[in-house]
C-alpha cells in the first residue's frame, strides 16, 4: 500500500503518461508470462506432448484473471525466486494445470520475451510521439515560414534565417530521431524457446527422449516457431541463436535510441531558453502559473527547463546499459537483473514524459514579433555592409575605398553600442558620406532579402519530409496531453 512515507519515482507521479505507465507495470509484466506460458503449453500439446485439452482449457481461463500478489510475495520470500513464485501463484488458480506450467522452459523464457514486448510496445509510443511532435512544430514552422529573424553561429550574431526556418532544425532531428526509433522497432528480435543456455537441450530430450531424431529438430524448431507467432511477433524475427538471455546489447542499442529522441528533445527546448531570454519566443504560460516563488514578475521556461532536465537523465542511462551488455559472463549472469529493472522502464517513462512537454510547448509557442524584428534591425546594417558596399560599386565607387570607409564606421558604430549602450547609427554615418549618395540604404535593408531560401526550404521540407510522416501516423495526431506539474 501507498504511504507518505514510501518513496514514489517522479518518473511516474510526475512525468509519464499513464500508457506508458501500463506497458511497465506490474499487470503488463506478469500477465504477459502468463500469456507466454499459455502460448508454450498450447504449442507443446499441438506438437504431441502429453498435454490434456482440460489442462490448456484451465490454464487460457485462469489466464486472465487478477494476480494475488500478495500470494506471489508469499511464496518469493519463500523461494527468493520471482518467477517461480509466479508459477506456483498460477498453479493455485489452475490446479489440474500445474505441472505443465513452464515446460522445458527457463526463467528467461518468460522474462526476457516479456521484455521484447514491452520495449516493443513502448518504442511504439515513442514512436507516435515524436511524429506528434513533429506535425506540432511543423505548423509552427509552416506558420513563421518567411518572418526574418536574427540567425547566430558561436551564439554571435550571424546571417539572419527564419523563424520557421530555424523551426525546421529542430523538426529535422526529430525526424532523425523518429528514423532511429522505427529501425530500432523493425529490427527487433523475439527470444523464443531456447532453453537454459540457449541450446534447446531440455526441449529436446520432451520431444526426442534419449535419442532425438531428425522430427524432435524439426519440432523443437516449430515449437519456437508457434510459441513466437502466438505472441504476435513475426517468426521470421527471432534470434537464431541466443545465450540463456537474448543479447544484452539489445537494450544498449534500444537505450541510445532514446538518447537519440533526448538529444532533438534538449536541443529544441534549450534554444527555446535562450530565445525566451531574447524575449523573442516564450513557451506557453497560463494565466494562474507562478514563473518564481520570490520574483513575481518572472516567466521562467519552466517546461523547457524540465525538458532539459528529463532528456539528460536518459542520455546518463545509456552508459549503464552499455556496460551491463560488455560485462555479461559467457551464456548469461546475473549482475544484470537488478540494473535492467531500472534502465529498462526509467528511460521509457522519462522519455514519455519529456515528449508529452514537447507536444504541448511546440502547440503554443508565443512569437513576439516586434522584438524579432527589433533585434533583426539593431544588427542588420553591420551585415548588410557588403550589400551596402556592392551597391555604392555599381554607382562608380572604388570598392577598396567603399571597403575602408565601412570598416571605419562599423567599428565605431558597434563600440558605440558595446561602451555606451547607444543604438546602432551605422546608417546614420554612411548617409554623409558622399560615396552613398543617392543609394537607398534602407530599401539595402530589407530584412527579406537577407534570408536566402529558407521561406522556400520550409516548403519542400513539409512536402517531401514531413508529409508522409503525418500520413503514417495520422491517427495519432490528435492526441493532447495532460501535464501533470
């Protein structure tokens, strides 16, 4: 029972949704290794074992029902083996069942294809929320496609973009990111029917006794077979060979994925701190949120900040599951067990959690259109100058001399700025110099003219890239998520 003074994960009290929550749950855990059980027992009677149709009947209708966990608890303090002590749990309910329960079968029959299902089911829903949060920014991007805004490299102030152009960053890692995640998803292999090392050994000697012939291989082969199609997984997707556990560095490769979705997810929220610091873009902030408990007027980037914060927590983990993959002994050993149990489901629920935030900032992203444009303008003229200089060329001027007289007044120009707080009177200086005469310098600066293709680049990302993204996952679209802080 849940107390105030049990320790609960934020993880789930505070970030996760509740599907994800589900797919890691007790529930789903062992009412999979029941479902796996059944799947064994069904395929063993079909391929002649001495299994009675009132023992399968038994054990598909106790299947289903709720697990005692009290009476599981019981009988692993008793056995210090979880599993078993499941097994026996199920026996109580299925009495005439139990001694076909767990067949041939090892621990990590039940627990690690148990595991390939949930990492299935939960990369699905990872899956489905990055493409929410791509179609999310992607309105956003198409929206701001052609709004000039000050670009940087090195954080100094540099060739201006878009800001649906800039937008478009961060949806292209996502996609990247998406693209790792649907690889990781078809290239999932179910475990199967492997026995204790991985050899097949005690399926053989049920199916061949002492001396198996050629039909205790084949059945033996086709029991892995059935148990893998009954749990819904393509047989053509099973390890051919495997150790007592399928390969540790499944979960190494399943956990830099999601460092993968963590990365575009940190990337996107940090650059939206820093533009909240420009004023220039803001996160949602309702109407009753405190931005700080002691400065009332602050609108802090809370839920950028918590993205951040989740999205490193998972890129932290994939170093404990590298290494529980580089330091397993020969067919399997058990210094693995206790760390999986967190790094399995942590990163998922941390991740979850982090998309869901993602989703709803990209969903009402504040753009302050003024203040872009009067940051765009206090730097333009320092970057028009070679236009400035081009211009004033073609009127007759030398352009070396064009050349030296711009550098003189950006110099001073921007020290003015930098020592004096004053406002950028380039311009102002070019206009008396008579080598400018007669040159329109404010039709030079037309924010417009400096952003390139980015208007266009946005509009053939959408239609080439993003388009069948929305199409794939177009059922998922509408899903809004509840915050829960």
């Amino acid at each position: 029972m849940q107390t105030d003074t049990t320790y609960v994960s934020p993880l789930a009290s505070r970030n996760a949704s509740p599907e994800m929550q589900l797919i890691w749950s007790p529930r789903m855990k062992f009412g999979t290794w029941r479902k796996l059980w059944l799947a064994l027992a069904e395929s063993e009677k079909e391929l002649g074992l001495a299994i009675t149709d009132e023992q399968i009947a038994e054990l598909r209708a106790a299947v289903d029902k709720p697990i005692d966990y009290e009476v599981a608890a019981g009988y692993e303090k008793k056995l210090r083996h979880d599993v078993m002590a499941h097994v026996h749990t199920l026996g109580e309910i299925a009495p005439k069942a139990k001694a076909i329960i767990h067949l041939g079968a090892t621990s990590q029959f039940v627990g690690c294809n148990a595991e390939l299902i949930q990492l299935r089911e939960a990369l699905t829903l990872i899956a489905r929320k990055i493409a929410i949060a791509i179609d999310k920014l992607t309105a956003f991007a198409a929206k701001y496609r052609a709004l000039p805004t000050l670009g940087f490299t090195h954080y100094q102030p540099a060739q201006p973009t878009t800001v649906g152009k800039r937008a478009s960053l961060w949806i292209q890692e996502l996609v990247i990111a998406l693209e790792e995640v649907e690889h990781r998803l078809d290239s999932l292999k179910f475990r199967g029917v492997k026995g204790t090392t991985g050899t097949q050994a005690s399926f053989l000697a049920l199916f061949g006794g002492d001396a198996p012939d050629q039909s205790a291989h084949e059945k033996v082969d086709q029991l892995d077979r059935l148990v893998t199609e009954k749990m819904g997984w393509d047989p053509d997707k099973r390890f051919a060979v495997t150790g007592q556990t399928y390969p540790r560095i499944v979960d190494a490769t399943v956990l830099g994925s999601l460092a993968t979705v963590a990365a575009a997810c940190q990337k996107f929220a940090t650059d939206m701190r820093l533009l909240a610091n420009r004023k220039e873009l803001e996160e949602p902030f309702e109407k009753s949120q405190i931005g700080s408990s002691a400065m009332a007027y602050k609108r802090n980037p809370m839920r950028s900040e918590r993205i951040c914060g989740l999205s490193r927590f998972v890129i932290g983990m994939t170093q404990t599951a590298f290494t529980t993959s580089a330091e397993q002994w020969f067919e399997r050993t058990l210094d693995d067990s206790s760390c999986r149990r967190l790094t399995l489901p942590e990163p998922f629920l941390a991740l979850d959690g982090t998309l869901d935030i993602v989703i709803n900032v990209a969903s009402g992203i504040v753009v302050y259109k003024k203040t872009v444009e009067a940051n765009l303008a206090a730097e333009l003229p320092f970057m028009a100058s070679e236009n400035i200089m081009m211009a004033a060329v073609q009127k007759g001027a030398d352009r070396q001399d064009v050349h030296e007289v711009i550098r003189e007044h950006s110099q001073a120009a921007a020290q003015k700025v930098k020592a004096e707080g004053a406002t950028n009177d380039l311009l102002e200086r070019l206009e008396n110099e008579d080598m400018f005469k007669g040159i329109d310098l404010n039709a030079v600066l037309d924010p417009s003219k400096f952003v390139g293709r980015a208007p266009e680049q946005v509009d053939a990302f959408i239609k080439d890239v993003i388009d069948p993204i929305r199409s794939r996952y177009q059922e998922a679209l509408a899903y809004v998520p509840e915050l829960k802080v």
